[in-house]
C-alpha cells in the first residue's frame, strides 16, 4: 500500500497591510526599513533597505515583528 503523502503548510498570514516585494518597517536591534523578500513558516526575510550593496542581505525576522510603514 502507498504511503500518502503530507500536504506542505500553510503559510501563516501577514499583518495587515504588509505583502511580498513592498517595503516594510522590521524590528531587528530597532527598527529599520527592508523590502519583503520572503517567508518560512511564521519567519519573514527582509533585504535591507539602508545600505544599497551588490551582494543580497537577509535579515530573518518573526512574523510579529514586521509592519506597514505608515505614510
């Protein structure tokens, strides 16, 4: 008999306002600014946006500590 196998989880929903690609206010030692690049389970990977360089900085930071920047 076959094994079935288990469905992926389901990717835990963001706050609102926040969506992937957009800039976003994350706390990491204070609160800095980032674009949302991606999401592991309730972990969000955030570029950040102070120092422009050639080579790609992930910051990982918890689900609860990203933020619509308010305008």
């Amino acid at each position: 008999m076959k094994k079935s196998k288990a469905a992926p989880p389901l990717p835990f929903p963001l706050p609102d306002g926040v969506k992937m690609l957009e800039m976003v206010a994350y706390y990491h030692d204070g609160w800095h600014y980032g674009r949302l690049v991606e999401q592991k389970g309730h972990e969000l990977a955030v570029l950040d946006g102070r120092k422009p360089s050639l080579k790609e900085h992930k910051i990982w930071v918890d689900l609860t500590d990203v933020k619509k920047i308010e305008n």
